[in-house]
C-alpha cells in the first residue's frame, strides 16, 4: 500500500515526493555534464545533504527560481559533506560548472545530493547533484544541475593549510 493511501496524517504533499523511507529509497542515474554531452556516470546517493522547498521570495523576473539561490544551496550542501572529512576552517576556492538544465519551480521540493570527490593536500573537492521534485506534477522529478565545489582550508593568516596535520 502506498503511503498516501494509509491514511497518514500531514498535508498531501509529503506522500507525492520521492520516496523518504529506507525501503522505498530511490536510487537515480547521475548525469556527468561536460562539453562533450551528459553521460550517466553512476547513482544518486540515497540521502541528500539538504532538501528545500523553494518560496516566491527566491524567484527571477520570471517567477521561476533564481538561479544564484540554487547556487547558494549548492554550496552550503557542499560544505556539509566537506566538513565530515575535516574540521579545518574552509572557505568556498571555485564552483565548476554549474549548468542549469531544468528550471525550479516555487513549491518544488529540491534535493542536494553530495559526494567527496578529492582530498587534496590543502583542497577538498565535493560534487553537488540537484534534483527537484516537481508540486506540479506529482511523481516527476527532475535534474536540475550538478556542480564541483572546492574548498581550501586556511589557518589564521588566511594562507593554506594542509587538510590533514603534516607529521
Ligand atoms: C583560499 C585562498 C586562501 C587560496 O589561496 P591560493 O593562493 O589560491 O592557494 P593555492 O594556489 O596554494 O591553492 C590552494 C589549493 O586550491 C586549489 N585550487 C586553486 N585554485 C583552484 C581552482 N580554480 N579550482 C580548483 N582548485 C583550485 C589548489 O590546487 C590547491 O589545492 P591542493 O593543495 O589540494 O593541491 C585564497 O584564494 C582566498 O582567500 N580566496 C577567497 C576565499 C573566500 O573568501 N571564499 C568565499 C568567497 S565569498
């Protein structure tokens, strides 16, 4: 039986979206976005660093979902993953490529998936997957962009320092 259908309290919206509970988590393609196209590189992890649901406030001209608001999103996911891996202070080094291939709509539960992709000796890299689950369409879900951040640990003079203690 669907949840929707059981009878569970809350507002209708929650039993539309993709599924929360561990037996029914999906597992999605990941989409690698390059010059050369997008190819399917592997699967979306099953728990994202930060879901939202994006309000008027966060709209373009256009009333579509600005796009410097996923960004932001993008990197506070990020930041998320990076500190599991360390607790040095981190500032945000580069974001690369954010492409934008689905809008975001208001009301759309979006989904920000991460994953380490390197340590390096004074970096960390994470990629950022973005899904969005359409309130419009109830069911449809779809992929918004994906992005690379790297942060750089620094020390108290704001210079580098390596992510693991040098011995
Ligand atoms: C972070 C900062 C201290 C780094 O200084 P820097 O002189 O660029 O440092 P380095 O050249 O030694 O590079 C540091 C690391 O970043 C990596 N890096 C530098 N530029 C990069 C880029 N464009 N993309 C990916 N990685 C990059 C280097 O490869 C190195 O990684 P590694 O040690 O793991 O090999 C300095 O750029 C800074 O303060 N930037 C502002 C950060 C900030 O305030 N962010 C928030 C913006 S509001």
């Amino acid at each position: 039986m669907r949840r929707n259908e059981a009878g569970h309290g809350g507002s209708p919206l929650r039993f539309r979206l993709a599924p929360l509970t561990p037996s029914k988590r999906a597992v999605y393609p990941v989409w690698h976005m390059s010059k050369d196209g997008i190819s399917a590189v592997g699967n979306t992890p099953a728990e994202p660093a930060i879901r939202v649901v994006l309000m008027p406030k966060d709209t373009n001209a256009h009333g579509t979902i600005f796009g410097g608001v996923i960004l932001s999103y993008i990197d506070i996911a990020a930041a998320i993953e990076a500190r599991k891996h360390t607790l040095k202070k981190i500032v945000t080094k580069a974001m690369h490529e954010a492409v934008f291939v689905a809008p975001v709509f208001v009301g759309d539960l979006v989904s920000f998936y991460t994953e380490l992709v390197r340590i390096g000796r004074t970096s960390i890299t994470i990629r950022v997957l973005v899904e969005a689950d359409r309130i419009a369409h109830p069911g449809e879900r779809a992929r918004v962009t994906e992005a690379e951040v790297v942060y750089v640990a620094i020390g108290e003079d704001r210079r580098p320092t390596p992510i693991r203690d040098e011995v």
